[in-house]
C-alpha cells in the first residue's frame, strides 16, 4: 500500500469519525454537511451514504434517504444497512413483498436479529400472513425485545387466527413485563371475557381502568363486563359516559340499554330506543323483538318515579 493511500485512508475515517461525532452531540445540520463532503471526494465509501441515509430516514425526508439507499446498493448491492433502509423505507410506502426482499438480503449477510424480526414481522402483519407475523415477532420476544407494542402485535395476530389461548398467554406475559400499560391490560380483559374467564376479565379491566380512565375502548369493556355481572346500575353509569363520547358505536347504545332494562326502566329503555334507532343503531329481527319485550314490560309495570330519571 502507497503512503498516500494509507493518507487517504486515515482522512476518510478522520472525517467519518468527525460527522459522527456531530450526529452523537445533536448537531445535525453539521452531520449532514460532513457526510456530503466524505461522498464529494470518496464516492466510493457505502458507510457514507447508508449513515446519511439513516439520518435522513430518522428525520421523515424519505426520498433523500431512499436515494442515498439506492446509490448505495449501486456501489454494493448486498450490503446489509443499505437494504435494511431500503426495506423501511419500501414498508413506509406500502410495497411489502420488495421490503421483505430487502429484509432477506440482510438476514442472510448478518443473520436475525431482534430489530430485523420485528420489521419482517411487521411486514407479514401488513400483508395478512399471521402465522409468519406469529413467527417473527415471537423470536423478538424470546430475543428480550423491549417494546411492548410488539406484544400487543402478537396478541392481535393469534387473535386473527383464531388462537385465544396463546392470545392471552401472551398478553398475560406482556402484563409480568410491562406492569403500567394500560392497553395492555385492555386487551387482556378483551380477550378473558370472549373466552368466558369473567372473573379474570374484571381483574384486568379494572386495572386498566385505573391506568387509562379516559379510554373509550377500555370503558366499554369494561361496562359489558359489569352489565354480564349484573351490575346493572354500575354498567349503566358506565355506558353513560361511553355513548357520550362514542355516540356511533351502536354497541355501546346496546349495553346502556340493556342496562336500564335490566333496572326494570322500561319506559326509559324503550323511549332512549327509539330514539337512537333512527340514528346509530340499525333495526334488526333481534331488536325488534327487543322492542316488542320492552313495549309490553312498559305497558304491564309502573316505574317509580326515580327510575325514570336520566
């Protein structure tokens, strides 16, 4: 090797080293100028485009990045990050198969690991292929992944395949792990109460609840499990407060409902029926003969006056 090669070499890792040191301490416009000087005078160097092109990935300028990936493969078609970029950057903008292509390329230059799992179990979820969603995100899991999104993927992919109790063992297993995610807690509660675990199904549900108090999804939840316990007069504050901030949702007018019925609050119950028939919820044979039962339960009792207050 010549000595101005070796010269060579030494400013190219001096001025890497430099733009690094920038990107580290926050100075990103400084970075970004370093980068483009190292790629002006040493077109050559993939490590220049691929960090430039993370920079700009990191920062939502796609199509910098996408350009800086693409003249990086040009140099070196397998490199591990360059695909890696290309594959994120091919999910952000829907084309899963390629980014999975891409994805592969780098598993078999550096093998699986966590970070590359998840993105091709997230590429599998996207396409609708659980099983392989189950596959991926499963070994993230094993790998010590530390975000708890990923579990709540996996719950919902063993969800869409039918599979409830590894559903909730994984949930169950998210909640050991990441004790204040209330959605987490949600989901549990979800699935222990279509799996008929009522009891379990309130324990979580309270629990997230107290860690989500505004959540309409949880509230729901957990006034259906109140109006299955036949607490009727909890379930109906409950559902109170659901249609009020989720006025479409005809499931939600269906409990509130059923709750006052519950109440002996016919009248009530038939009246607020009515109403929202012509508006959120769809008649069907079922809810009419619901209409019918409650039309005659209205005729044949006499409601105290302060059942008949809202």
């Amino acid at each position: 090797m010549k000595d101005s090669d070796s010269i060579s070499e030494g400013k190219l890792l001096s001025l890497m080293q430099s733009a690094r040191l920038k990107q580290k301490m926050g100075n990103i416009v400084g970075a970004i100028n370093a980068y483009k000087q190292i790629i002006d005078t040493n077109p050559a160097c993939v490590e220049a485009y691929t960090e430039l092109a993370r920079i700009f990935l990191e920062n939502d300028k796609f199509e910098e990045a996408r350009q800086l990936s693409e003249k990086a493969l040009q140099i070196d078609e397998k490199n591990p990050e360059a695909n890696f970029i290309a594959g994120v950057l091919c999910y952000i903008l829907g084309n899963f198969e390629k980014a999975l292509q891409h994805y592969e390329i780098v598993r078999s230059q550096d093998g699986l690991d966590t970070s590359l799992a998840v993105n091709i179990g997230l590429c599998y979820e996207a396409m609708g292929n659980f099983t392989e969603t189950v596959k991926f995100f499963r070994f993230a899991i094993n790998e010590g992944v530390s975000n708890w999104h990923i579990y709540e993927a996996l719950a919902q992919a063993y969800h869409s395949l039918g599979e409830f109790d590894e559903e909730i063992a994984a949930l169950e297993q998210a909640i050991k792990v990441f004790k204040k995610e209330g959605k987490l807690y949600t989901l549990a509660g979800r699935a222990h109460l279509e799996r008929g675990n009522i009891a379990l199904a309130g324990i979580r549900l309270e629990r997230a609840a107290k860690l989500l108090p505004d959540d309409i999804e949880t509230r729901r939840l957990f006034g259906r499990f109140l109006f299955e316990t036949s607490q009727y007069s909890r379930a109906e504050k409950e559902m109170r407060w659901v249609v009020a901030h989720e006025p479409w949702n005809q499931e939600n007018w269906l409990i509130y409902i059923k709750s006052k019925a519950a109440l002996g609050k016919y009248s009530q119950a038939l009246k607020l029926l009515e109403e929202v028939t012509s508006q959120f919820v769809e008649k069907t044979p079922e809810l009419e003969k619901f209409i019918a039962e409650l039309k005659e339960k209205a005729k044949n009792v006499s409601e105290h006056s302060t059942d008949e207050s809202a």
